[in-house]
C-alpha cells in the first residue's frame, strides 16, 4: 500500500490505519509526512476499474456544481485510480470528524439534507449522460427482474449454503424476506403513475454514504456508474425511509409496546426486526476487520426497546396481549389452587367430623343394644307396681 501511494501519488504514507469497513472494498486512512490524511479504497480482483472510474468521474461532476464531496486524488499520471502488482486503489481526501447518518436524521440535520440532496438531483439533471425524462415504472422498478435475480441468489446458496454466522448467511436471509415482499412491491407500484420521471441520480445514497458533521452535511462519497437512471423520488426515499431514521423515535414505531402484536409474534426483538424489515443481526454488536468491536447498526433501537419493555413491565403493564393473557390465566389458576387447598382441606375437615359422629352413632347404638339385652334377660329384679294413685299407710308397719 504505502509503495503503490508513494510511486503513483507522490503521497508518503508515515502511517496507514484500518479505515470504515466496505460492502466489497478494503478501506484504509492513510497519513502522510505533511500530517494530511487520505482515504484509500482497495478494490478486489474482478472489479470492474472502467465503471469505478466512472463512478468518480459523477462525483466529481458533483463536487464541480457544488456538491459536498471529497476531492479526488489523481495520480502523477492523472488517473483516478491506479493499478500495480495486482492492486487498484483510488485516494480522495478524508472527511474529518464527521459520522454517517446511520443513527437516523433528526432536527436540522433533515433541511440540510433536503438541500443538498436537491442540489445533487439539480447538478446531475444537466450530465452529459442525458437530461430527465420520463420512462415506464417497470424501468424504475422492475420487479420480475428483481424476481428472478433474487431466484438465482437462491438457487446458487442451496447447492452450497454458506456458513451459518457469515455475511453469505446473512446476505441469503434478506434476499429471501426481499423476495417474499415482491408481491407487496408490485401492489404498491401499481398504484403510481404509468411513467416517472428518472435522471442520472448517486445511484448508492445510503445513511453509510451520507456524511454528516453537527446539524450540516460533511459529505456524500460512494457514487455509482451513471449508467442507469433512477428516478429521483427513489433515492430520496433510500434517505428519508431507511430504517435508521424511521426506527430513530422509538415512541413513534415500537408499536409492539401498544400491544400492536402481529399474529404468531411476540413483544421481542425478533418481531421487532421483522415488523421494521431489518435483518435482526443489526441489532447486536458487530466486529470489524481488524476484530474490534463496533455497533449495530440498530443496537441502540434494541437497547431502546429493551429499556421501555422494563419499564413498561416493572409498572405492572404487559404489552404483549398473548403475554398477559398467560400471565392472566396463570393468576386465575394460582386462585383455582388456592381454592381447591382450602376446598381440600374444609373436605378434611367435614370427613373427621363425619368419622366421629358415625363412631359416636355406633356407639349409641351398641349401648342401646346392651339395655335391650339386659331386659331381655331373666332377673330377681321385679318392677314395682305404680302406687301413684294409693294413700300410703300412717304408723309403722310393723
């Protein structure tokens, strides 16, 4: 790296760090001996360097009408990117101290944005690629084609399933979940217009490409090749709906803790991240190249949901309705076996009662049975006759 820097780009690498983690690209922060700092983009073998050289060429053309983008460094030849020793890199300066917009818009950030992003959509209307114009949906959004491009990423994962926690794994679970909301797509876009209007657009404008410094726009990196046109509207929308910002006000979408549960789900993470259509590995730390440890991109909304679920579970309020019905029913059950004890035990009660008056009667009777026999037996003993009614004789009897 630092020889490639040195004989194609007059820069001397005094140091080179490990730089923000790519999608395909390796990306190093490099400082050279003047104290500047470079970004460095490694690009893969296979990569196809025509388009990627396009691709610097839009942001330049970008950065030309006024566009917040990082200068390009050429090299001493005047190329965008150089190649050596089975190597291709591209250097544009460093954005410092600035974050991506993955943790969601909000206050002024959302007006910078608007602007500058309507600056972009205004310079790139003018490329030498085409002006505006207006094309069938189906160019926009052509779902059969997403349809069967996503079959074949299938098919190649079930002749060799990529290993459980790895990106492949993760990449073979969301383009399953995009392929089970085609028809949902298709039911949408066939309430728009026959045509849009579709322009040469950033092509990847995405909160990791959307560099943001305090409530103002550091900078937007990572264009695509112009090729294809993309209506406006579309990458506006990657921006203002992508999960990071609709998941960015957690009273307004954890409609989960309203006891908004969808059928088969629970009041957890893992509805969480199926309601929201984001993979549920967002939810967790993450690691980086050099294996240091980094967020989610969605760890702060879990934790966020997590909190509130405590809370709303210490003041006694279960969210879940499946959830406080079972807690419901498990009252109701302690309560039948609180009942059924002392039902137990007034039963036990009410039987040593009954075994002693059966013991008492038997008793009774048995005595009974004794003076019975006792008069039945001869005697000396005679009865005397009842003088109630005679008058007893005065003086002795003698």
């Amino acid at each position: 790296m630092a020889g490639i820097l040195a004989s194609r780009y007059g820069i001397a690498a005094v140091a080179v760090g490990g730089g923000p983690a790519g999608t395909v690209t390796r990306n190093f922060v490099v400082a050279d001996r003047d104290g500047r700092r470079w970004f460095v983009k490694s690009y893969p073998p296979g990569t196809d360097l025509a388009e990627e050289r396009e691709a610097l060429a839009l942001g330049e053309a970008a950065r030309a009408g006024g566009v917040p983008v990082p200068a390009v460094r050429r090299t001493v030849a005047g190329e965008v990117i150089a190649s050596a020793g089975g190597t291709a890199v591209s250097v544009a300066e460093y954005v410092a101290d600035a974050e991506t917009a993955e943790g969601g818009l909000s206050g002024r950030r959302w007006a910078a944005v608007g602007e500058v992003v309507g600056r972009l959509h205004r310079v790139l209307a003018g490329h030498r690629a085409g002006p505006p114009r207006p094309v069938p949906v189906r160019e926009v959004c052509d779902v059969e084609r997403a349809r069967r491009r996503l079959e074949a990423s299938l098919a190649a994962w079930a002749a060799a399933p990529p290993p459980p926690e790895s990106f492949a794994a993760w990449a073979h679970r969301t383009t399953a979940r995009r392929l089970d909301a085609l028809p949902e797509v298709a039911a949408r876009l066939a309430g728009l217009p026959a045509t849009l209007t579709a322009q040469v657009v950033h092509g990847d404008l995405s909160s990791p490409n959307l560099l943001l410094r305090g409530p103002s726009v550091a900078a937007l990196i990572d264009f695509r090749p112009p090729g294809r046109r993309r209506s406006a509207a579309w990458e506006l929308g990657r921006i203002v709906l992508d999960p990071r910002t609709v998941l960015a006000r957690p009273g307004d979408w954890i409609r989960l803790l309203a006891g908004d549960v969808p059928p088969g789900g629970k009041c957890d993470i893992k509805t969480l991240a199926t309601q929201a259509r984001v993979a549920r590995t967002g939810f967790y730390p993450k690691k980086n190249r050099d294996g240091s440890p980094r967020p989610g991109p969605y760890q702060h909304l879990a934790e966020e949901f997590e909190r509130r679920l405590t809370e709303l579970r210490e003041t006694g309020v279960i969210p879940d309705p499946r959830a406080a019905q079972i807690e419901r029913l498990k009252e109701q059950v302690s309560g039948l076996k609180e009942r059924l004890a002392a039902s137990d035990a007034q039963i036990e009660g009410l039987a040593y009662f009954r075994e002693r008056a059966l013991s008492q009667i038997a008793a009774q009777r048995m005595e009974i049975e004794r003076l019975r026999d006792v008069l039945a037996t001869p005697s000396n003993v005679r009865a005397l006759p009842n003088s109630s009614g005679a008058n007893a004789p005065y003086g002795s009897c003698s």
